[in-house]
C-alpha cells in the first residue's frame, strides 16, 4: 500500500509529465491541521489547467483519494485552481498569480520534497 507521501510524489511528477512548470511539493504537516501536502504547479492556460485536472482525477480514482473540493480563485477560473484532496492540495497557477502570491515563500517552513530524487 503507498504512503501519502508516495501518493503527493505520484501526482507531482505526474503534473510535471503533463508540462506543468516548475512543480513544487511541500510537506507542511508540522505547520497546520488541515493538509500535509501541498503541490504547487505554473500552467500555462485554461485548456492546460483542465488537463491537468482530469489527470489528477483520474489518479484520485485509481488511488482510493478523494476530491474534497475544487476552488477557482479567479471567475474565469484561468488564474488560480486549486484541488482539496483531504490531505494533499494541488494548486494550478498562472504565472502571474504564483507570482503575486508567492505560496513557496509563505509556506517556506515547509520541507521542500525533490520529488525526482525521492524513491518510486
């Protein structure tokens, strides 16, 4: 059976084979309550974000997880997405929103995870 670790590793470089930019994965489990994981992904559109989505999905459905909620932070849904896994969240970002709220840097006491390095 796969740890959650091994599960937010899956869907990292699972973001990262569908082209998604710069992919990060941060354990924050000693700094909050409601999440371990938190992924981090720059897309580069609407189209590109909703690939990504139906990917994560489809792993959700493979994998015994569930959706808890899908949040656009924009109303066109282009800038900010975000997946509620329970304990993993995914965030689909525009260049410019990753950029305005800076996530790697307000959750920067996090354990940044080199989910390439880390073992299959």
């Amino acid at each position: 059976m796969k740890t959650l670790e091994q599960k937010a590793i899956e869907i990292a470089k699972l973001m990262e084979d569908g082209k998604g930019k710069d992919v990060k994965l941060i354990n924050i489990r000693e700094l909050n309550s409601w999440a371990d994981y938190f992924i981090i992904v720059t897309v580069t559109s609407s189209t590109h974000w909703q690939g990504l989505a139906k990917q994560i999905k489809e792993y959700i459905k493979d994998n015994d997880l569930e959706i808890h909620l899908t949040n656009k932070k924009s109303p066109d849904g282009d800038d900010w997405n975000l997946i509620d896994i329970g304990p993993i969240v995914v965030h689909l970002m525009s260049d410019a929103a990753r950029e305005f709220y800076d996530l790697e840097k307000l959750w920067h006491a996090g354990t940044f995870i080199d989910f390439n390095e880390s073992q299959e």
